[in-house]
C-alpha cells in the first residue's frame, strides 16, 4: 500500500492513502536514506509504501519514495545531525511577529536560505498588527519593502481584526504549505481562523517572559476544505543551517544573487574583495544593509556550530 505521512510523533507514523484511510505505521528496521543524516529519516510529507501487519489498522514501513524537496534544519540537542521538518512542500510560509513575541530577521533569512537551496518559494506573514505602535509600523513598512524587493510574497496580518486574512487563504489555496515560526507567533490561530474545523489548539503568550508557549507538540499535515493542505510544526526557537556548503551562502539570497556573478572575482566571498558587485549595490541602495548584514552572521557561524545571533526586529 502507499500513503502520505500526515504526522510523525517519533515512535509512530500517521499515513493518509488516496483512498482517504490513516494507517498508523512504524519504520522498518534501521532506516536511513542515502546522502541524509537525520533524526528523522521519515518526515510529514514523505510517500511511503508499506505493508499491513495486523487487523487493527498498524504497518510498517518498507519504502520512502524519493523526495521533491525538504526542509532541513540543524538538531538543536545534536549540532552535527540534521532534523527534517517536512517533505515535498510546495512553499514555505514564516509567521512572524515585532512584539509578543519578537522574531529576528536573522530567523526569518536562515529559514528563507533553506528554503532557496530547494526551490521552495518562501511567503512571509508579519502577524499580530492589531498590537502596532508607530514604531512598529515602521519597522513593518521597511521590512515590507525590504523583502518585497528580495522577490518574496510578504502580507501583514492580524486575527484579532480578520486583517488579511483572506489574502493568506489565497496563498494557501492548491498548495502544500509548511507554516513555520516561533511558538506564540498565532500560527494556529490563524489556521483556525482560515478552517474553524480543524480547532487547532491555542494558548497565551506567557507575559512573564514575553515568549509563546508550545501548542502544537509533532508536525502534522491538515487538509484545507477549500484546496491544499497545511503543515502545522512545533514552535522553532532556533534554525539551524545545515546540508550544504558555506560558499553556497549568497546564492540563497535572491537580490545578491542578482549581482554576485559581476563581480572580479569567481570565489568572491562578497566580504572584502576589491570589485565586488554585491557590496557596490549595498552602497548604491539595491541590497538591503540588513539582510546583508544576515548574511555575514550566517558566515562568520563555526559551523556553523553555533547558535544563532538575534539580530532583532
């Protein structure tokens, strides 16, 4: 039989068939896949083949299809392994927030990276807009642009006013999303705002430390009545960039990427080198100072051993 994974809690594996039938499955044996080290090696999103071992709906996994695209993370209690969040997306979707509580830039261009290696088109929503001061709704106009400009989709939001909102079910209309952010950002009340059905569970922002509570604790794929599905993930407090080399770095940052192959040199690192291209359109306004300035946070990690800078909102 063949399925998707729709939710990994570790030790099982909900799989979803054509048919509509969830079989709840458990891996073969010591599965690995060629070329991935990870704690993981089956993640939502994976097709799967497997067989029945009993009557009461369990089997076991024999077969992981190869993938279309992932998304990769460093494992935050292992430095060196690899965690996949979800397979064969068709986008990647960060909410963030300014306050309540604040997201990095530098979280936001980490996730954006990954997901340039794979071809997945990113969207970024700037949620809670109700909670804006003036300061804030500076900081949400320059980053509107700054992004917008890098060729990424970018919606402010807000529940609590149905702000937008109709604009973000737009996006996920047809598509495969992985919805991705830290805890207390209003992932899953936003979901249940777009699908009431799914109820996804909610809880406060803890005040004392201004930092979201983890509701959602394994990923799990939801169908969307009206076309597509979303991937709901456990609040990420940290992204760690893994699976591909440092030298790839600014061939993930689309308005570099735009001016890095004028440069003099071939192996410009886009740092220091005379005639470099990159740091010309930085003085010249055409690459933003902070994504920029992301960018050399991201090469100068041990490796990329350490844990991410906050290069706050």
């Amino acid at each position: 039989m063949e399925g998707t994974v729709i939710k990994s809690t570790g030790s099982w594996l909900s799989v979803l068939t054509e048919k509509g039938e969830t079989f709840q499955c458990k891996l073969k044996g010591n599965f690995r896949i060629k070329g991935i080290k990870s704690t993981n090696p089956v993640a939502v999103g994976d097709v799967v083949g497997f067989e029945l071992i009993d009557s009461e709906n369990t089997g076991l996994i024999q077969t992981i299809f190869p993938r279309n695209n992932y998304i990769i993370r460093k494992s935050t209690k292992l430095s060196k392994v690899s965690h996949i969040i979800a397979a064969n997306i068709d986008q990647v979707c960060i909410i963030a927030t300014f306050i309540q509580p604040r997201t990095s830039t530098g979280f936001i261009d980490r996730i954006l990276v990954t997901a340039e290696a794979y071809h997945i088109p990113g969207v970024i929503i700037f949620n809670k807009t109700d909670l804006h001061k003036d300061k804030q709704t500076e900081q949400l106009n320059k980053l509107e642009k700054i992004y917008s400009d890098a060729g990424y989709t970018v919606i402010a939001t807000s529940v609590k006013k149905a702000e937008n909102l109709d604009r973000v079910k737009a996006i996920l209309k047809n598509k495969k999303t992985l919805i991705t952010g830290h805890s207390g950002v209003g992932k899953s009340a936003m979901v249940n705002a777009i699908e009431p059905r799914l109820n996804l569970k909610t809880r406060e922002i803890s005040y004392t430390h201004n930092k979201g509570m983890h509701t959602t604790t394994f990923a799990e794929m939801f169908g969307l009545s009206f076309g597509g599905s979303i991937i709901d993930t456990p609040g990420i407090k940290e992204f760690g960039l893994t699976d591909f080399s440092r030298d790839e770095i600014a061939e993930r940052f689309p308005e570099m990427r735009k001016y890095m192959h004028q440069c003099r040199f071939n192996n410009c690192t886009h740092v220091h080198e005379p005639g470099c291209a990159v740091i010309t359109a930085i003085e010249n306004g055409n690459v933003s100072l902070s994504r920029y300035e992301n960018y050399l946070n991201i090469l100068t990690d041990d490796y990329w051993e350490k844990t991410e800078k906050d290069f706050r909102l």
